[in-house]
C-alpha cells in the first residue's frame, strides 16, 4: 500500500507513474488527499473538543474544592453537553478512515524509474538471454504427448478426481517433481536462504498484506466457511511471518526459500497455452523471499535474479530474462524481471519465474519496519522470486531433451533422480 506521504510529497508525479502502470483511475489520488483532510480536520476538532472537556473537568474539580457547587454544576452540564457531541464526531472519524482505507487500498505500487514503457508482454525488454535453443529431429513431440508416451502424468484421472487443470503426477513423472523440488531447495538453502514448509491457506489479513486482495480476489480459491484462500505462492504466507514485526539491523537482511503446492483459478485462460503443463490450476514452485533495508533492496534484486539465471543455467534450458514494462507488471511490484525457457517442440517461450521488488508497498500493508542507526522506525523493503516453478520447466526439460532412447536429464539432476535418463 502507498503511503499518505508518498502522494501529498508529489501527486503529479505519483499520477505519472501509475498512468505508467496503466492505471484507469488516477483521480483516486486527488479523492484520498481530500479524504485525508477531512479525516485530519475531524481528528483535530475531535482533539479539541476533548481538550475542552478536560479543563472543564479540571475546573470543576477546583470549583468543588472551593465550594462553589452552582458553578460546578454549570460545568458539569456544559460537559456533559460536549461529551454528546464528542460521539457523533468519533463515529464520523471512524467512517472517514474506513472510506480512506477502503479508496488507499485499490491504488497499485508505483513503478520504478527502471520500468520500461508498455502496455502489453510484447513491450517487455530482452535483458539477456543463454543457453542453446536444441534442434529437434523430425516428429519430435510436444510435452503432453512425451507425458503420455512415458507415462509420467495422467491429466484424465486428475481431471475425474478433482476437475480440468490438476494433474496427477505418477511414476518417474512424479519423481521428477520431486527431484526439481529437491534441488531448487538445495540451492536455495546453500545460498543462505532459510527454508520453510508453510501452510497451504493463509487468512483475509494474510492475502490482503501481500496484494492479493483486494486485486486478485477472483483468481484465489476461497472457502467462505472458514474465510480462507488457498495460496497462489507461498510467497503470502512464508512474508507474512513478519507481519506486524518490529525488526533491528542485526536481524537484516531475512532470507527465506519454501516448496508449496500453488492454487489459481486462472479464469478466462483459453487455447493453446493451457495445453498439457502449459497453464494449470494446482502446481508446484519453490519461492525465495528477502526482506531488506531500502538502501539495499535494488542490490538484493540484482542478486536474486543472478540465482535464478543460476538454477535456469544449471538445467542446460536455453533461458531469456525480461524486464517488464509498466502494463504487464503485478499490483503489487515496482520492478520485475521475468525468467523464460524455450519450448524447442512448441516453438514457444515459457515464463518459468518472475523476480520482483515491491519496495515498501507490502511492508506498509504488513506492518513490518526495522530501527534504523538513529532508533527511528522505518518500512522495510520486499522481494520475492520463484526458484523455480516447475509445470513449464518439466515442459521445457522433456521438449528439449528428447531422444529415440529417452528423455535425457541434466547433469544436475543425475543424482537426485538416480538415472541420466527417462526411458519407457
């Protein structure tokens, strides 16, 4: 969430950048402005009026002590005559800062200066890309049919179970799944990240401190019973941990990784980029999360996208990283860089991570700051990644890799899966 003090500093400014973003309300910043002087002027008449009942207080006690009853009783009525007024002006505060809160809550993050122009994935910046797009021999398969041939996933039973969308991993499909999430975790862990196991549904406060809601709502699954949303990341859950959190510089930077399953409706996806593992409503990724003073986040940023292209490299993935332009970015980002792997049998790009810096805008919302060296409480900063999600990364691996004796592994991945290959 965006400060009050980052709109009154600069609002033209702020406007710009959300017209950046593409934002269709930049109005709402001039409407909470005034919101917010009405709040103040309703929170200092409601100061003064209580002020003016505790002199009066004070004067009727001194009244009585002197004995002058029938001035004391004068006071007492003048008192209770403010104290009336007192609840009224308490109730309008209360429903100002509701309404503030309410309109404050639907601006998104303000986009960093290093955000390109754009409105659409095709306006989106090539950084860089590596690796060696493979060529495939005639008749090579796209993944969904390699899945059927080697019988790694049953879409069918998945779908009679629980609905289009949740695949049921089997066999050496299902080890894999769990040989990437072994190694993303590896890696993770060895890089100082702190892994975390968390808990598949978080709570209304949980989703609204990270941006899912009010932004999101229609694309988390819901349990209104409980009042529950089964995560789209385990980014919401593994950042809330510090939710509400005072913390020091001797607890800084925080460095988290978690494997989670991952839950997203995914409404009004449609063609061909939903086929197979293409787009899918259950999945598995494994997230870093960082927490950092703000002098330091854009440095944190650099190196979390150095230890995803780490992890992409290391699976031999011909790779290409993005950075997003301002109408393709998330509520919640001020920058992102997205991770893509090519499809050799698809002919196609597949987004496999996205690293972001939300700057202070969760923290706002999560309430999280840190003492500075002055003992001065400030925001901190944000970054999440996904190291990595691992629909498309199995896409792209089996795609690529495959060969008329199998599906060929990465070196990397030899050990964990106790084979160099996928055979039938």
């Amino acid at each position: 969430m965006l400060t009050l003090q980052q709109l009154r500093q600069d609002s033209a400014k702020v406007k710009a950048q959300l017209a950046k973003k593409h934002f269709a309300r930049p109005e709402l910043v001039d409407l909470i402005i005034s919101l917010d002087d009405q709040r103040k002027k309703l929170q200092l008449d409601g100061d003064n009026l209580q002020a003016k009942i505790n002199t009066l207080s004070k004067e009727i006690g001194m009244l009585m002590g002197k004995g002058q009853r029938e001035e004391a009783e004068a006071r007492k009525q003048e008192v209770a005559s403010l104290k009336a007024s007192l609840q009224p002006l308490a109730d309008q505060l209360s429903a100002a800062e509701t309404q503030l809160h309410n309109e404050l809550v639907l601006l998104p993050n303000l986009p960093s200066e290093q955000v390109p122009d754009g409105r659409a994935a095709s306006d989106n910046v090539v950084v860089r890309e590596g690796g060696i797009k493979p060529v495939l021999a005639e008749g090579a398969q796209a993944h969904w049919d390699l899945i059927r041939s080697y019988d790694l996933v049953d879409f069918e039973a998945g779908a009679k179970i629980t609905g289009s969308g949740f695949p049921l991993y089997k066999g050496k499909g299902a080890k894999l799944q769990r040989a990437l999430i072994q190694y993303f975790l590896d890696v993770n862990t060895a890089a100082g990240y702190t892994e975390y196991l968390p808990p598949l549904m978080v709570n209304e406060a949980s989703a609204y401190a990270t941006g899912q809601l009010p932004d999101k709502e229609g694309q988390m699954y819901h349990m209104p019973l409980d009042n529950l949303y089964m995560i789209p990341t385990s980014e919401v859950p593994v950042t809330n941990i510090y939710r509400d959190q005072l913390l020091s510089l001797a607890d800084l930077p925080v460095k988290m990784t978690a494997f989670s399953a991952c839950f997203r409706r995914e409404a009004g996806s449609f063609g061909s980029d939903v086929r197979g593992l293409n787009r899918v409503h259950q999945f598995d990724k494994v997230e870093i999360v960082s927490i950092v003073t703000p002098e330091n986040s854009y440095a944190v940023l650099n190196e979390m996208v150095a230890h995803v292209e780490k992890l992409v490299t290391s699976l031999e993935l011909p790779y290409r990283i993005l950075r997003l332009c301002g109408g393709d970015m998330s509520f919640a980002s001020a920058l992102t860089y997205d991770f893509e792997v090519y499809s050799a049998a698809q002919q196609k790009w597949l987004e496999v991570s996205s690293v972001s810096n939300f700057e202070s805008f969760q923290a706002n919302r999560l309430k999280l700051r840190y003492k500075d060296e002055k003992g001065k409480s400030q925001l901190l900063h944000t970054l999440n990644g996904s190291s990595l999600a691992l629909p498309r990364i199995v896409a792209a691996l089996l795609e690529n890799n495959q060969t008329a004796e199998g599906i060929q592994l990465p070196q990397v991945l030899h050990a964990y899966m106790g084979m160099s290959a996928i055979t039938r």
